[in-house]
C-alpha cells in the first residue's frame, strides 16, 4: 500500500486530507510540524510528502524540511507536492530546474477540492486516473 | 492583542525595543493565528521571507496611499493575501534556488566534507578550521582537496564562486 506522509499545522485540514486519501486506499500518517514529520520518515519512511510551505508555529516549517530532506540520502529521492496558500507566488519562484533538485513534483494551490488533490497524487505516483 | 482580539492586525516593522516581526513569533508561538498586515518603509528579501514564513497576511509600504491601506486590510479580513506577488516570488525563488545548491553539493560529499564548506563559507581560515574542527590543519587541507576535486574547483576563491553560483551565499 502506498504511504503519503502529510505535513500541515492547520488540525482540521490535515483530518479532511487524511479522510480523503484513506478512502482512496493510501496509508496515510499525518503530522503538523517538520519536526514530527522526519521522526516519522526515519521510522517508516513515505512515496510522497504533501507539504505544506507556510507552518508558522512549527518548530520545523515546510521550507526548512525541504533542506533537512536534502540532507539526507535517503530521503532526497522522495517526492514532495507542496500545498500553498500563496497564491500564484510559488509556481513564480520555482524554476523547473529547482523544482526537480528539490524533487518537488506539483504546487497545489489552496483551496482545492479533494479531485484536484486525487489527480495530483495519482499523477505524481504513476497510477490511474481515477 | 488578548484584550481586544482583533481580526486583522497591523503591525509595523520597525519599532523600538520589540519589532514587528518579533511580535509575530511571539503571537505565533503562542497559537495566535490572528490574521496581520505588516508595515515597512522598504521591501527587503530577508524581512518579506520571515514575515511569510510566519504567516504575515500582507505586506504594505509605509508610503502607500490610505485607501490602498483599507484595501489591504479588507482583502486580508476576507481570507486574501496581500503581498507584492513579484517581491515575494523572487524572495522565495532566492530561497528555493539555495536549497537546491545545497542539496546538490550535499549529494556530492561527505556530511563532514558539507561541514567543512560551511566553515569555509563563513570564512574560517584553516588554522580556525583545525580548531573548530578539533583536527589538523593537514586534516583540513585533506578535507579540502577532496572538496575542491568532487566539485571541479582548484582554489577556495573557486570553490566560493561555485557556491554563490548555485546560490548558495
């Protein structure tokens, strides 16, 4: 079964992905702090990391577990779509080039509904569409 | 804030004893998800990066005009950002482009070899290297060379370059 790892501060969002995701056969472990999300990764590791960039009480927010994935070897190789509520800003920031040093596969503008997620997370591990 | 609880809230960047965006890692580490608009007189990269990674909702300058002021804060209020999209997006794309040199160099030496090039980039000299390093200089140097040969650089001049190149410094 495939493993999302999803890193999001908001509590209530993170349930509503979680629901989403498991009813479409993932594993899902949710966390709400980067911090929580590598001590999850060393434990069990994922297939793809849904991101979220801005996580302003969190010991460890989204940009900076991007360079703590970097690293390390063995989690440089997985996928991460990040979810953003800025708007257009990160699709103007990320280079293609940078976007696949950083192996950040899709930016999922918030607010999006639960097709747009399943699209870009079977997009992004090579399954079906829906 | 714990008095009034406001709905938006405008803070000004620079101000004396505790600034803007010290107060908003304080209401942030305390859960305080109060939407806030900070106020500078310059856009500065470092300044607009921290303010988003901390949640800052909008970004004015001082010497806007005050309906733009009552627009900012409407849009905000209504769950919009208000962030110069430009000025934000070139901050971010510094950022990102940092973080992929740094991966990129990480994937070609040894974490002790990484660390040896961030004491280089902060500019120890080898005999500060040894010493902070708790090893030779002959140590260092060997450390050094092997830097300089993974990445194809032949002098720390080169090697510095390299480094600001991928955006790194």
């Amino acid at each position: 079964m495939l493993r999302i790892l999803v890193v999001e501060d908001n509590a209530v969002f993170r349930g509503y992905l979680r629901t989403v995701l498991e009813a479409e056969g993932f594993a899902v472990v949710d966390v709400g702090d980067g911090a929580d999300a590598l001590d999850e990764l060393a434990r069990s590791g994922a297939d793809l990391i849904l991101l979220d960039l801005i996580m302003p009480a969190a010991r460890i927010d989204g940009l900076g577990l991007l360079g703590h994935l970097g690293a390390r070897a063995e989690l440089r190789k997985i996928p991460v779509a990040i979810m953003s509520g800025l708007g257009g800003v990160v699709d103007d920031a990320l280079a293609p080039a940078t976007a696949e040093k950083l192996r950040i596969c899709s930016v999922i503008a918030k607010p999006f509904t639960a097709d747009d997620l399943l699209g870009k997370v079977r997009a992004i591990l090579g399954l079906p569409a829906g | 804030m714990k008095t009034h609880r406001p709905d938006v809230l405008v803070l000004d960047i620079r101000m004396p004893v505790k600034d803007g965006l010290q107060v908003l890692r304080e209401l942030r580490a305390e859960g305080d998800a109060t939407r806030v608009v900070l106020l500078t007189a310059s856009l500065d990269d470092d300044e607009t990066l921290e303010a988003m990674r901390l949640g800052a909702r909008g970004m004015l300058l001082k010497d806007m005009s005050p309906r733009l002021l009552i627009q900012c804060v409407r849009k905000v209020h209504a769950g919009d950002m208000w962030l110069e999209r430009a000025s934000a997006a070139r901050t971010l794309q510094t950022l990102l482009r940092r973080e992929a040199g740094t991966r990129e160099i990480e994937s070609l030496l040894t974490p002790r070899e990484m660390e040896v090039l961030r004491k280089v980039l902060q500019g120890l000299r080898n005999k500060e290297l040894a010493e902070v390093l708790h090893v030779s200089e002959g140590t260092v140097k060997t450390h050094l060379h092997s830097i300089y040969e993974k990445l194809r650089v032949d002098s720390r001049a080169a090697l510095i370059v390299y480094c600001r190149d991928k955006g790194i410094i």
